[in-house]
C-alpha cells in the first residue's frame, strides 16, 4: 500500500484526492458493516453517504462545509437510530467522524502550496515509523502490557519504542527536507506516536465490543483499511489542528 500512497502524495491534487476518496469509502463500509452486523440498510447507507460527500468538497477547498457535513451526518444518524439494534447506538455516529474528519483533514494539510506534500510525507512516514517500532521493540523487549483489557499484545516497551522511531524520523524528515526548527519536529514526532498508539487502541476496543479480530478481509492477512489506517485516523486531525494554531505553517515553529 505504500508506494500508492507515496505516489499520490508526491503528485497530489485529483490523484491524492481520489485515493483519499476511495479509502474513505471503504473505511466507512468497513464500519457501518461492523456496526450493522454486515447488514447495510438504507439508514447505513445514509451514514456512508456523508463521508464521501465531505471529502469531495473538501476536494474544492470547501472546509467548513465537508466539517459541517460530517457532524449534521454523525447527528442525523443519532437520530434515526441507524444501530438500534445493537448494544450502543453511538458507535455508528461516531464512525462518520472518526473516518471523515481525519480525510478532510489530511486533505486540509495537503492543500498548503508551500510546505503541503512536506508535512503529508512527514505525517505518514512518523505514522509508520511508529508502528514498526512500536512492533519489534515489543516483540524483542516485551513486559508489561499497556491496555491488556484492550489490546493484549501491546506493551509499555512497544509504546515507547513507537515514540523513540517516530521521534527520529520526525527529526530526520525534518532535517534532510531544509525545514525549520528539526528539533520541534522530533518532539512532535514522538507526541504524534502516543496519538497514533491510543488510535490503535480504540479501534481495537470496538473490534472487541463486536467480537472480530478485523474491521473486514479486504487485505488477506492484514484485516481492512481501518486496521491499517487506525493510527493515521488519529493523528491527521491533530496535525492539521496544530497546523490551524500556527497559522498553517507548522515547519516554522521554534
């Protein structure tokens, strides 16, 4: 998966904005399936609706209206009580901001035409920097576990193993791409590694709540795009909020 979504990046514009379209789709129907016991009715599809339709006019620069679209949609769900049936009918709701705002987001962060493929390539490569460390430090160091109750594979090591390779890369993607204050780039590296942890987590509590091991089979042996996505789902709303801070020019914080 990563070359694609190096390769859209690199190019942007309609190709970033269709890929994001198309994993936004299909973390959606992943969700609303996990949600509706894989029976999509019209009120699911409704749920599915909202999302596509706030990226693509996030596409267009249209922020405030995908941001709106996204929470009338989590409310109007709420409403019409898409998951009656199952034991907590927030979960579906939740889905569409959990899936739409950081798609939009990553969108939002992409658009700044001075520093917007920088900050895309440096937010993926911290995200997956963070899961490799996170993976072989808690492979090779193991002890305690972090949420047992959630996640019974993850450990404080794993944790913090994410951190210090995020960190690194952080500082490293910061230093080689000429941008400024590399520093404050390897702390929000390691910072945007606890996000993306606690993302993993909470996706692994409402797998658990519906009693799967994966969101879906669509990538034999890894589960679906929520599976692989979940950390990036996490922090890309969180950069783009302290891109927002800083007056959209994060590289330049000192």
């Amino acid at each position: 998966m990563a070359p694609i979504a190096l390769a859209a990046v690199w190019f942007g514009g309609p190709f970033l904005d269709a890929l994001t379209l198309a994993a936004g789709v299909l973390m959606i129907v992943e969700w609303c399936r996990l949600c509706a016991d894989a029976n999509i009715g019209w009120r699911s599809g409704a749920a599915m609706f909202g999302v596509p339709l706030a990226i693509l006019l996030a596409s267009f620069g249209r922020w405030p209206l995908a941001y709106l679209l996204l929470v009338a949609g989590a409310v109007l769900v709420l409403v019409l009580g898409v998951a009656r049936r199952n034991r907590s009918p927030l979960l579906m709701p939740a889905g569409i901001l959990w899936v739409g705002v950081p798609c939009v987001a990553l969108l939002w962060i992409a658009a700044d035409p001075a520093h917007g493929r920088a900050k895309v390539l440096w937010l993926l490569f911290v995200v997956w920097a963070t899961d490799v460390g996170a993976y072989a430090v808690g492979r090779t160091v193991g002890g305690p576990r972090l949420a047992p109750r959630m996640s019974p594979n993850k450990t404080w090591s794993g944790l913090l193993g994410g951190m210090a390779c995020a960190g690194l890369f952080g500082f490293a993607g910061s230093w080689i791409g000429g941008m400024a204050s590399p520093l404050y780039a390897l702390a929000g590296g390691a910072v945007l590694a606890v996000i993306a942890q606690f993302g993993d987590l909470a996706e692994s509590v409402v797998k658990r709540r519906f009693g799967v091991k994966d969101a879906s089979t669509l990538i034999p042996g890894h589960g679906g795009l929520l599976d692989r996505l979940d950390g990036l789902l996490a922090v890309a709303p969180l950069m783009a909020l302290l891109d927002w801070i800083g007056g959209n020019a994060i590289w330049s914080w000192r």
